[in-house]
C-alpha cells in the first residue's frame, strides 16, 4: 500500500467542529481501517462505545494491577472527534483501534520523569503540547492577529461555516511550527514511535484506505519517513506492567478544565450546544433561550424583547470583532447587557449550568468490571440498594440482619470516600436501633473505588486497608479515636483490631489535656451504643477509664492562664466529655477523679475565670456542688471586688448552657441580679452582648418567664412587650425598663 493511502486527520480533543469536520471527512474516505490517538491494550474496548447502552461523557479507566492508585482517564464526550470516529467505523465495518504507548508502558522510566506525564492527562489539540513544548494553536492565533488561541480556534475550526480543506491546512501549519522545535522529550518521542510503527502495522495488513485521527501537534510527526530500526530503538526496554481496563461513567463537569482530569474543554454545555446545532442558522438563538430558561426557573423575568435585543447586539458584536458569526463571547457579552441589566456578576447565576452542565455517562451492564467495582454491585443487589442520581431517604433498623447490612455497607463505602449515602441523624438519634440516611449516586465514584484498589479487591478489604493507614498516619489520639470509632461502626474487624493497639499506645504517651478530652466522646459512643453492632466493648472500657482518669488529672494544668481562644477551646471539650462521661456511667472510682480534676480548676488560682465557671457548672449539675454552695461562689466570684472581666468570663461559663437555671433557681438569680446592679451604666451596657449570648439559648417561652422572675411582685410583662429571639424593638425597651429595676430605683430586684 502507497504511503497516501493513509490520511491524517488532526483534530482537537473534544473539539465539537473537529468531530463535525471528521465525519464528514471519513464519510468521503471510507476507510477499511480507523486508527485512534489512544492506549492500544484498550483496542478491545473501543467498539463498546458504539453499543446503544453507551451513553457519553464516559471515560475510559486504566490502571497498572500492582499499583490502582495510579489510575489514567481518557475521557469522552458526545463532541469528542474520537468518540464519533469510532460510532463512524463500527457503523461503517471498519477496524478500529488505539495506536498510541499502551497504558501498561505509560509509566515513564525514573529519569524521563520531569518529562512525562504518566497518561494522566492527554494533551488537548487546542493546546496539543507536551508540557515542554509551547502552544501551537496560541502561536498560529498570535500570527492572525488574535489574542488568544481559543477564539481563533473557534473561528476557524469549531463556527467557521465554510472551513475547506481544513486537515489539509492543519497539518501545514503544524509543520512549519514543528520546524521551530528542538528535540522532543523522551517520553513524546516514545508516544509518537509506537504511532508510527501502527500505523506501518496496519497498511500492511489492510487493503483500503487508512485513516488516523490524533491531535493536531502529531500529524507532521505521524506523516513523516522514520527507519522502523529507530522507532523500535526507542521503545526498547520500555518498562511494561500488567494493567486492567474498563469504562466508567463521566460528568460533564469532570470534563471541564480544572474539574478532576483535565480535559481541556474549558465549557463542555457550550461544545455539546455547538454539536448538537451543527449546521443550523439558529444556534445562536437558541443559546440565548437556553439562557432565559435558566434565569426564569431561577424566578428572573426575561422578556421576548430583551431575548431579541440580545441576539441582534451578539451578531453586531460579533461583526465588530471581524468574527464569522457570534461565539461563546459575544453571546455572553450580549446576555449581560441586554438580559442582566449589565450586571456582570449575575452571569454566575448561569454559568455552572449552561457551561459545565449536569450531563452523566452510563456504561452497557456487560462491561468488564474493575474488582471493586463488581463487589459493589454485588453488595448492592444483596442489599437491595440500586444506585440513583436523585436524592431519596433510606431508614435501616440495626436490629434486622439486613438492616445492618446495609449500614455497614454505607459506612464502608464512606470510608473509602464513596459518599453514596449521609447520615442525616447523625448525633440526634443516638441510643437507638434505627439510622436515617440520604442516598445519591454520583458517577465519580467509580473512579474513587478504582484509586481504592491499591488497599484491597473488596469494598471490605479495601476498607480496612484504608482505614489502617489513616490510623498509622493519625497524629493525635481524639483523630486516632474517632478512625476508631469509624472501623467498629463500618464492621472492620482488621481496622478495630489494629486501631485498638494503637489507641493504647498513643494513649500511653499523651499528655496533652485537649487531646485526651476530645477521645472521650467517640469511645464512649462506641461502648454505649456498641450493641446495636454487636461490638466487644471490655477491652475499650478500660481503655476509656484510663483517658477520663488523665483527663481530670491533666485538667487544673490545661485551665491556667488562657487566652479567649484557648479558653473557649477548652470549655467546649469539657462540655463534651463531661456528657460522654455520664452517658457510660464509668465505676464511682473513675467518676470522682473527673469531678476531682473539675474541683481543681475551680479552686485553682491561674484557672481562667470561663473554665473554672465552666467547671463549676458541671459540677452544679452533677450534684457535687449544692445550690446554697453554687449560690455563694456566684456571690463571690461576681461580687464588685472581682475584676469585670473575670466576673464576666466566670459568667458566661457558668451559664452559657444554663441560662434556663434563673427561672427556676432564685439565690442564683439573686447573686446574678447582686452582680448587676453593682455595675455602672458603662459596665452594664458593655456586658449586653455577653448577657445576650448566654441567653441566646433559651427559646422565647423561657425569655418570658425569665423576664416574669426578674420583674417579681408583676408576674406579667408591661403591656405590648413581646421578647424575640434575635431582639428588635421590644426587646430594647424591655432592656431600657430593666436597667433602672436591676439598679434598684424601681424595686427591689
């Protein structure tokens, strides 16, 4: 066969009038034989992109068997000039096949690092560059005058309404531009070698027109006479790994630029728009409709008058700028004006929908399967759990084997970051058998069970291997504790074993108070409502028993001399254990050297005043501290000769969780009303917000009768005086008549 029996068709990735262009150009040529820029191991593959089931964006997936995290993405769109080559050849009888490095060689050799990429990402045709290389089409857009190369691109290829021979003109401009370069780097060489020696491969065995489709930046390359002893010479000794291949569903958004993998289409809803009304008079119309149908679902009037000011200012845009017809641009410039009233920044209210769109793949049901992926499904069909992209609720009852099943299977697949499912209950249901959910399946998670392959076959096994190296990794025994408590909630008997080991060891050295406090909560979640999962808790009560103990040992030392921050901090870890603490009910051994650590902040004279309030508190709560008691520290600590800001510090952390006592308890109301009225008016209107934090916790019920205790002998409110939540009016003048009651002018408090 004559070496112009093969055609050359440079086309740009997922360029919409490249793919319309090489259509219309294998339809003239009619090869036998269609040769794709692609991993040839994945040949086999490439016809399933034609199967009715097949629904774009799709991406194909390979990933070396030893290493799955170092998976590659070829991506395809509806639009992708490959994707349609390949419908062209299968409905048309022709072979088809992938020419580029196979994906098992892609893995460049240690000193080729700098050069390659690894197949992660494919260079565009609008940029079609090794990363060493400068940007051809940006080069040919800058000679006609252009400011960048995505308009002229536009112009010329994707809105030009009478290209011509444009393959023909593409490959001359890519051999004059190539003619510039220096030496390519060893890995781009490689690439373009085992194209060649293919492309020889298959004229020998085909009789009949050939045609390739590649990115533009290769055609010069692909056309030119090498010695086939110097194409071999430069894959010899490539490094080969055995490597696993599927399809995986894709979204339009991963297909955008700076979304996951790379593609290069910096607006997949505006490429689909422009291949979808390839040929039409009116696809700038309807663009703009599209826009209005966006805005007005959003509640924004848009008139047919201003959707025909808009379009007759695109095109008189669109001639000012010498273009062929109105592009992305002009429309967009003219939207702003005519339908956003020139508001630039309303253009976001459109933008994620119209340019990165909601488009998701679907693969056929018989497509070869990464492991993870099959065990999946098959977890899904035994739990009866199909996969669906709209959100709908999900209550399991942990009591029926399937119920747990199907718990354990999403806490699984979380810890793998499939977030398939969300716990929507999480820390309000707590004791009982029963777990809420919200379920919605995003096709990206295909792609994250692939890159969790590294950790096991299984969604079981690559849990625990996940889990297990985040427990390793771990720096802190409440981040270590919490691992934990995820292993023993999702069933990872591995993942427990080796957390539980680690838990003590950590535990062992850890001093630090803020640390220890913070492991509290989840291990005592895990004992007290392990039996709903049947979990052994002996050997983690012990474990807890020690923390509680070095906790309250640990704490008079945390509490000193605090800035607010810390302060802060501390009190809500407090907070925290101390109610984790009473959910277990440890022995009365472990309880008394808690509340000993809470007595000792309290009496402790560098306590910051918030901690020690805190402190007092709990122990108020708890019954070690007797109301006659709590009301004469609260007389003592906000008597006039405490600083204001102590007092105001031990204030609010005594109260801040327990505004509700004051109704009800009247010494503390009374050593509170004491404090009060010993404060000027300055003071006193310094102090409204912290008096307005510590009450922002009672509901307007509790405001009322707060307000009937403060007033006494009245036991009602003034006439017209409703307290509200967020303030307001009425709450300002109730403040105004409460300033000179709480001074004693018009009562006794």
């Amino acid at each position: 066969m004559a070496l112009n029996d093969v055609s050359y068709f440079g086309i740009r990735h997922h360029g919409p009038g490249s793919a319309d262009s090489l259509v219309q150009a294998l339809q003239e040529l009619k090869p036998v034989a269609v040769l794709i820029e692609g991993p040839a191991d994945a040949s086999a593959l490439l016809p399933l992109l034609a199967r009715p089931e097949m629904q774009p964006p799709v991406a194909l997936l390979c990933y070396p068997e030893d290493d799955p995290a170092s998976t590659s993405f070829w991506p395809f769109a509806e639009f992708s000039p490959e994707y349609q080559a390949a419908l062209w050849a299968v409905g048309n009888n022709a072979a088809l096949r992938f020419i580029d490095l196979p994906s098992s060689a892609r893995a460049a050799p240690v000193d080729d690092a700098e050069n390659a990429d690894a197949g992660e990402e494919e260079p565009s045709a609008g940029n079609e560059t090794a990363p060493h290389l400068r940007d051809p089409i940006g080069t040919l857009a800058q000679a006609a005058g252009y400011e960048d190369g995505e308009s002229w691109w536009s112009d010329i290829i994707e809105q030009n309404p009478q290209p011509g021979p444009i393959f023909a003109a593409i490959s001359d401009a890519m051999t004059t531009l190539r003619d510039g370069e220096g030496p390519l780097a060893a890995f781009e060489a490689r690439r373009e070698a085992h194209m060649r020696l293919e492309i020889t491969a298959a004229r020998k065995e085909f009789e009949g027109p050939v045609a390739v489709v590649c990115g533009a930046w290769h055609v010069p390359a692909l056309q030119a006479t090498r010695p086939q002893k110097e194409d071999q010479a430069l894959l010899k000794g490539l490094a080969r790994r055995k490597s696993m291949m599927t399809w995986a569903p894709w979204t339009g958004p991963r297909l955008a630029l700076g979304f996951g993998y790379g593609a290069g289409v910096v607006a997949p809803g505006w490429c689909k728009h422009l291949w979808r009304t390839r040929g039409r008079h009116d696809a700038a119309t309807l663009w703009l409709a599209m826009i209005a149908a966006v805005l007005r679902a959003k509640g924004h009037m848009v008139s047919t008058a201003s959707l025909i000011e808009a379009e007759r200012l695109a095109r008189t845009l669109a001639a000012i700028r010498e273009r062929p017809k109105p592009g992305f641009e002009e429309l967009r410039d003219a939207a702003i004006a005519a339908l956003f009233n020139g508001e630039a920044l309303l253009w976001a209210l459109v933008e994620a929908e119209l340019l990165l769109g909601a488009d998701v793949g679907e693969i056929p049901p018989d497509t070869p399967l990464a492991p993870l992926i099959e065990d999946l499904q098959r977890n899904q069909k035994t739990a009866r759990l199909k996969p669906e992209a709209l959100e709908r609720e999900l209550s399991v009852d942990l009591r029926s084997e399937s119920g747990l099943f199907r718990s354990t299977l999403l806490h699984r697949l979380n810890v793998l970051g499939v977030h398939w499912g969300k716990l929507t209950d999480s820390g309000r249901s707590r004791g009982t058998f029963r777990e809420r959910w919200m379920l919605s399946w995003e096709p990206e998670y295909a792609v994250r069970l692939v890159e969790n392959l590294v950790y096991g076959p299984t969604i079981e096994k690559a849990a625990n291997g996940r889990l297990i190296q985040m427990i390793g990794a771990a720096t802190s025994l409440d981040a270590m504790a919490a691992l934990v408590q995820g292993a023993i909630t999702a069933n990872l008997s591995e993942a427990s074993a080796a957390g539980l080991v680690a838990l003590e060891e950590r535990a062992a050295r850890s001093s630090e108070c803020l640390e220890i406090l913070a492991s509290v909560p989840p291990l005592a979640d895990i004992i007290r409502y392990g039996e709903a999962r049947k979990t052994q808790t002996v050997r983690l009560s012990g474990l807890l028993e020690r923390l509680i103990i070095e906790g309250g040992i640990a704490l008079a030392y945390a509490a000193r001399d605090l800035d607010a921050q810390a302060s802060t901090t501390l009190v809500g870890a407090m907070r925290k254990a101390d109610e984790a603490i009473s959910l277990v009910e440890p022995g009365q051994d472990v309880l008394d050297a808690w509340r000993n650590g809470l007595a000792a902040v309290l009496d402790g004279s560098r306590s910051t005043a918030l901690v020690a309030g805190c402190a007092a508190h709990l122990l108020y709560e708890a019954g070690h501290l007797s109301a006659d008691a709590a009301t004469g520290l609260i007389a003592r600590r906000l008597s006039p000769g405490t600083p204001v800001a102590e007092a105001a510090g031990f204030f609010e952390g005594f109260f801040s969780t327990a505004g509700q006592r004051l109704i009800y308890d009247e010494g503390l109301r009374g050593a509170v009303d004491a404090w009060l009225k010993s404060l000027d008016e300055d003071a006193f209107i310094a102090h409204l917000p912290l008096l307005r934090r510590v009450f922002s916790h009672l509901d307007a019920m509790e405001r009322r009768r707060l307000i009937e205790a403060v007033l006494g002998r009245a036991r009602r409110l003034p006439a017209g005086l409703t307290p509200t939540p967020d303030g307001g009016e009425a709450w300002r003048r109730h403040l105004e008549r409460l300033g000179p009651l709480l001074m004693g002018e018009n009562g006794d408090g």
